[in-house]
C-alpha cells in the first residue's frame, strides 16, 4: 500500500510552465499537497489558471501568463515570479511546442521541441551552481 504523501516542501516555491491544463495541473496539484507555493504558469486559459490556483491548498499560490515560444513572455513571466515571491526552487515545464521539420534528411518526419529561449531564461533564475 502507497504511504500518503507528506509536507516535504513546506516553504518551497515551485513554477509550473504550463500548469493550466492536464498534466500542468496535476502537477501543481501534487507540489501544492505536500506544501509548496505553486506559480501556475499559463499561455491562453486565464480563467482555468486563476481556478486552479485558487483551488490549491495552502496559501500565496500565483496564475502568470507565459508563452514558451517567445523569448520576452518567459523572460517577463520570470521578473514577474522573482518579483511577486523572490525566488524558484522548483522548476517545472509541462508546456512545450512541437513543429514538422520539412525536408528532414531521413525519410521518417522529426519534430524539434521546446524552445532554447525556455532553456536561456530558466538558467537566469538562479545562479550556477558552483
């Protein structure tokens, strides 16, 4: 039998990058139950964001917009999380984007996904870890 899940992330704030929908929002879910703060990052859906985080157990829980594919929405949403709450212990992406490469070199279609901007602004976040 599963143990429950406990409060080990008490004092914790943890981002969720797509956390509006499906498995954003389980996992927001899930960080929230053992205790963090969560920042329920969203691209469209506002209002399901600002209900789910309002739904959440504990406290201070934030609905932020972001779009993963631009570089000035991330880096926004990112001074707008360490200006609201100071810092990011827990950085999640649950958002993504995915687009047909024409004319691939094999004959099998290969996607690229995610954005490197999403990769360029997490790292701002924090400092390097030394």
């Amino acid at each position: 039998m599963r143990e429950p899940l406990g409060r080990e992330l008490d004092g914790k704030v943890a981002v969720v990058v797509g956390g509006s929908g499906g498995i954003g929002a389980a996992t927001c879910r899930l960080l929230a139950g053992q205790g963090a703060r969560v920042v329920v990052g969203y691209r469209s859906n506002a209002q399901a964001a600002t209900a789910l985080a309002g739904d959440l157990p504990g406290e201070g829980h934030l609905a932020l917009p972001v779009g993963v594919t631009d570089t000035a929405s991330i880096e926004a949403f990112r001074d707008a999380v360490l200006s609201a709450i100071g810092r990011v212990d827990i950085l999640v992406n649950s958002a993504g984007t995915t687009t047909p490469v024409q004319k691939a070199t094999s004959r099998r279609p290969r996607l690229a996904s995610g954005p490197p901007a999403m990769s360029r602004a997490s790292r701002r976040v924090s400092p390097p870890s030394t």
